[in-house]
C-alpha cells in the first residue's frame, strides 16, 4: 500500500487523517472527482475571493478548468469565460454545458478583445490559469486581469521560465498573483457535497476506466502520448 498515493488497492492513513464519507450509490469513477472539484473550490472561488457577479477567466478546457467553471457558477460568478485551443473543441462545448458564458478557441478568436468587450472595457476581476507547460499562459492571465485583479497560476510549467515577462505590468496594475497547489478538507467536503447532489453531469467529464494495473497508461492517455485517446477524466479502479 502506498502511504499518500492512490495507485493501490489499500492506503495508510495517518492517524490524524480526514476522511469523508460519500454515498455508497455514487460509482467509484465519480467519487474521485472531489479531487479535482475540491481544487476547483479552492483555486477558482476561495483563494482569488471570487464574489457574486465577478467575472473570471479560466485558461486551459482540461479536467481543472472544466472543475473551475462548475465552482465558479456555484459560487455566482457574473460572467465566466473558458479559453482552449482548436484540438480542445469538444471540452470547450462542454465548458459551454456546464455553465461558461463564453468558451473561446484562441487560435480562432482574439481573447483579449473578446474579454474587453465581455467586461465593458474593465477586464477580468479574476483570472487562472490551469493549462500544462504552456508558458504564454502566464502572461495572458497578467494581460486579461483587470486593474487591482487577481491571477491565480495553478498550471505547472516544468523547469520552463516564462519569456518576455515584463513584472511592470504587475506593478502597474497593481494585480495579486497566487500560486495554487493544493486542496483543503473544507472544500474537498464541499465538493463530496456537490457530487451527492448530481446537480452537475460529471460523467460527462469522465472518459476513462482503467484497471489499476494500466496506472502506467493511464499518465500516458493525460500526457496526451497515446495517439487517438482524448482524456479528461480517467479514474483507476481495482
């Protein structure tokens, strides 16, 4: 058994350990997404202090950025904006789906405009950013927040730096930048919640089930190094 990980068919807990109880009619493929959905809580609402008619930016249509859409709705968002690529189209419908006011194909259409006439010319009061290695990302999310805005960098980048960045325009805007990483018990409880509701249609996100023995595939599906696989959503079940 591993000591923190879930690659296996039991876990040690440490003896101060957390745990939620979910309803046992919620398939196992489901019930993992309070992983996710908890850091979609937290990254997307609670850290950046999203409030009831804020407008916010999500950058990245994946698994998180579908999650963020899903707390940001919940949470009141007044205007919610996903962005995504052309191979990305699928998940920007779903974005669509889920609530997203705006889903935007940046290789189709000019995001900051789009922003800009969405916000009347004010920005966004939050934007995050949830892709993987894409360092543009980072400094798109400093060009969409708004003045006095906040930008929440929870995509890792690898051992990436990010080119031409230019710190004045944090000064100038006076913006707040987070770093997000991880999840606490508050919101993963509010996620257990929200999955035992059924309000939103999580199957829809999920896409794979593999047995625990595929673990090794299943990082290759998300690593996009399988041809022909488009994952969103892969649970490992025993």
């Amino acid at each position: 058994p591993g000591l923190w990980g879930g690659y296996a068919d039991y876990l040690y807990l440490d003896p101060h350990a957390l745990v939620h109880k979910i309803d046992d009619s919620i398939p196992p493929e489901i019930a993992t997404f309070f992983n996710p959905l908890g850091a979609g809580f937290r990254w997307a609402v609670e850290m950046p202090g999203l409030s009831v008619g804020d407008t916010i930016v999500i950058l990245g249509p994946g698994q998180r950025g579908l999650v963020s859409v899903i707390a940001a709705r919940e949470a009141g968002a007044g205007c919610i904006i996903v962005t995504g690529l052309t191979a990305d189209e699928r998940k920007l419908e779903l974005a669509r789906e889920l609530g997203a006011h705006h889903a935007v194909n940046v290789e189709k259409e000019d995001i900051t405009n789009l922003v800009r006439e969405a916000t009347d010319g004010r920005m966004a009061d939050i934007v995050i950013d949830v892709t993987s290695y894409s360092v543009e990302a980072v400094k798109q999310a400093i060009n969409l927040a708004r003045r006095g805005g906040k930008a929440v960098l929870a995509g890792t980048k690898g051992p990436k730096p990010v080119p031409d960045f230019m710190s004045d325009q944090v000064v100038f805007k006076e913006l707040t930048i987070i770093g997000a990483l991880g999840v606490d018990y508050p919101n993963y409880e509010r996620a257990v919640r929200l999955i035992e509701s059924r309000k939103y249609p999580l199957e829809r996100l999920h896409t794979h089930t593999l047995p625990l023995t595929d673990a090794e595939r299943a990082i290759r599906i998300l690593a996009r190094q399988e041809p022909g696989e488009d994952a969103i959503h892969i649970a490992l079940v025993p």
